[in-house]
C-alpha cells in the first residue's frame, strides 16, 4: 500500500523550499520597507469568528475540526484577514494608529483544487487598520506592486484591476429593487469566468428579468483605463453613494505609482466583508488566476465587537505567484548544496573527518560522508548534491595537518590547514 499527500495539498523538496523561503524574504523586506510589521495568528479559530462575516460560501468551504469539549466548535482559518483583525481587537485601545501588520503563513479552504489555487496554501496577508484615507488604499497597492517588483517583475507584467464596492452597489440598486444584492454580487464577481449565456442564466436563477439581467451586464462589462472608465460610469444616473465611491476610486488612482490600472465594475471579491475599494492584481497576458486581491473592511472590526475602525488590506496567494515568476523566468536562483563536502579516505581518517567538519560548521555549511564509500563514489555524490568543495582527508593529510581541497566547479586543488580556513 502506497499513501499520496492529500488533495490540494503541495510537498517542498529542498530546491522549492529554498525558492518559496527566498520569495517570502523579499516580500517579508518589502513590507518592512513600508513600515509594516511582522505578527503571527493560530491555525485554528472558533467557527462563530470565521463565519462572523464572510458570506455563505464560506461555510462550505471551511475545515472544521471535531468537537472534542463543551463549546469548542474550531475550524483552520480560510485566510488571515480574520484572525488579525481579532489580534487588533485584543490590542485595540493600546496601539498607536495606524497599525501596520503583515503575515506570511499558511491557510486552508476545501474547495476544488485548480491551477494555481490548492485547499492548502501559503498566502502573504497586509493589513492596515485605523485609516479612511485614499493614501491608505494606495499605501496597500503600492506595497504589493513593490513586492512584485523587487521579485523581477516588470510593469508590463500585471495589471492592477480596481473598483469600489459603494460604485458597484450604488449602481445595482437603482436596477435590481428586492432582489438580494449580496448574492448579485457574488454572481458578478465570477461573472469573468463563465460565458454570457452562463452569467445570464445565473441572473435568471436569481429571479431577475431579462431587462434587469441586461443592465447588470452593461455595468459589469466596464473594463477599461480609469480616464475612459470614469467618463462611461458618469453617464449613468447615479446614486449618493455610486458617487462616494466613484470619487474614491479617482482619488486612490492618482496616488498609485508606477503601475498598470484598470477599472473593472465586474471585481467584487467574493467575501462579503469588503465595503469600499476592492482590487485584485492579474498578469498581463491572463494565463493565471489572480496573483492579488483584497480591498477595504471598515465595518469588520466592529462586526467583531471592537470599536468602529476603518481597515483596508490584501492577500496574495504563493501558489499563482510562484506559477507566475517561473512562466516570466524570474524565480529567484537558489544554491542549497553545502560550502564543504569531507570525504574521508577511509575509516581510519573518519574521526578526523568529523572533528574538520565540526570545526568549519562554525563558519560554514558541511557535509560529511556518512556511508563509508570509496572516494570516488563520494565525488559522485557530493556533485549530485550541489557541494562547492570538497575536502579530503587521507593518511597523508592527517600527518601534514592539511586539507586537500577541490572546487567542484573548477576543478582546482589546493593545500590549506583548517585554521587558513
């Protein structure tokens, strides 16, 4: 009998842990370069926190964990907006504002693995809280679009895709009167990944006639630059609040640098919790899933029993960002083999060999032969591993107090005593 790792799940060996470790440090660099500082949350919650406010989906996608004492209904949190924004509320009348938070830690949702999407995933999560201000929206896309920049990848490559949930539902509800705006949402939110006909039907299923299914449609279907986008938006009759977040989508857009922006009425996010500027990040050629998403929560820290604080914050998935850094050749290179590989001659030489391999670990990685091979076997398997060097330690060597020395990659020998080392 053989076991496989479960479904949706993904196995490191040394060659993508080393990658996936460099890709976190120049992210975790990046968010300490806008001033944002490193927490950590449990991978459990209680199931009443993450099903608090996060829409229906969600409950159906939640890994719940047996009960196994009175009242303690847990589940693995589906992402790390929730969790840190229950941190913030412990601390709430304590810390100075605005607080800057970040994590790079795993989460898991059970829904159906795809590419670039898994049950279980690493994501990088920024949080800000204690801000309504436009510059705080952009602080949050800046920082992400920094992110990609400094892991190689250029201005060309991705598309920051923006809209404003106050625009989008101040839109609908001249249109869709008792219908239930939350699940029309949700609809237009995957409205790019089903056909027309798809996406009308779904409508239809709602309830909505066909002349309401046409308007919901002529609105999701704005994609274009901000200029073009805010000139097509504004002939349309708009409500108080369509126009709060129009003017808040135009005022983020002039404080964005250095990045290719879109407006796009069909972005939503799927999690009901956003209540203002929402953004989800793209390559450019839309060969993955989305790289980025979040936007703006200012009711969640109160839903959850804080007092009332605007929040903005956003999450990007390590699964669709590795795919996307590979396709662009831009994943970072990693050496994991060691400085040194010892090779004892024989096993007379051995305590010698380790007594060497202890002193250079002081400085250096080592290796040591550990299956008393002929020499030759172990060139072979210190060059299968990656090693820079290797070291032999023979009868001669052991009378001189020197150490031969060969660089695997040139193959020149020199004679140094450990010390010289």
């Amino acid at each position: 009998m053989t076991f496989q790792k479960p479904k949706g799940t993904e196995d490191f060996l040394p060659k993508e842990m080393a990658e996936r470790k460099a890709v976190f440090s120049i992210l975790q660099g990046a968010s300490k370069k806008f001033g944002f500082n490193e927490v950590d949350v449990p991978v459990v919650e209680t199931q009443k926190l993450l099903t608090a406010k996060s829409g229906q989906e969600i409950l159906q996608q939640l890994f719940t964990i047996e009960k196994k004492g009175e009242g303690e209904e847990l589940a693995l949190r589906f992402d790390l907006t929730v969790p840190m924004t229950r941190l913030f509320i412990e601390q709430q009348r304590t810390l100075p504002k605005p607080v800057k938070w970040f994590a790079i830690q795993k989460n898991w949702r059970y829904e159906a693995p795809q590419k670039g999407r898994l049950r279980e995933f690493f994501q990088w999560s920024v949080e800000l809280f204690g801000s309504d201000k436009p510059e705080a929206d952009a602080e949050i896309i800046n920082l992400a679009l920094q992110g990609l920049f400094e892991l190689g990848l250029k201005k060309e490559d991705f598309v920051v895709q923006l809209n404003n949930r106050k625009l989008l539902e101040g839109m609908l509800s001249n249109i869709i009167g008792k219908f239930s705006l939350e699940e029309i949402t949700r609809v237009i939110d995957k409205s790019s990944k089903i056909t027309l006909q798809e996406f009308k039907k779904e409508l239809a299923g709602l309830g909505l006639d066909n002349d309401c299914a046409d308007k919901i449609v002529k609105i999701s279907q704005i994609k274009m630059p901000p200029a073009q986008a805010f000139a097509k938006v504004e002939q349309f009759n708009l409500t108080e609040q369509a126009k709060q977040g129009l003017q808040e989508l135009k005022n983020i857009c002039a404080l964005l640098l250095g990045a290719n922006v879109v407006i796009n009425l069909s972005i939503a996010r799927g999690l009901a919790y956003y209540t203002g500027m929402v953004f989800e990040i793209f390559d450019a050629k839309g060969k993955f899933r989305a790289i980025a998403g979040g936007g703006r929560y200012d009711l969640l820290v109160q839903i959850f029993g804080g007092e009332k604080t605007p929040a903005v914050g956003f999450g990007m998935g390590y699964a669709t960002l590795r795919l996307l850094l590979d396709d662009r050749g831009v994943l970072p290179k990693t050496d994991s083999g060691p400085d040194f590989f010892v090779a004892p001659v024989s096993e007379k030489e051995l305590t010698k060999a380790l007594e060497i391999a202890n002193q250079l670990r002081t400085k250096y990685t080592v290796s040591i032969d550990l299956l008393r091979r002929k020499i030759s076997k172990q060139f072979d398997y210190a060059n299968s591993i990656g090693a820079k060097k290797v070291i032999v330690i023979g009868e001669n060597e052991v009378k001189k107090g020197s150490l031969k020395i060969k660089d695997m990659k040139t193959g020149q020998e020199t004679e140094l005593t450990v010390e010289q080392l």
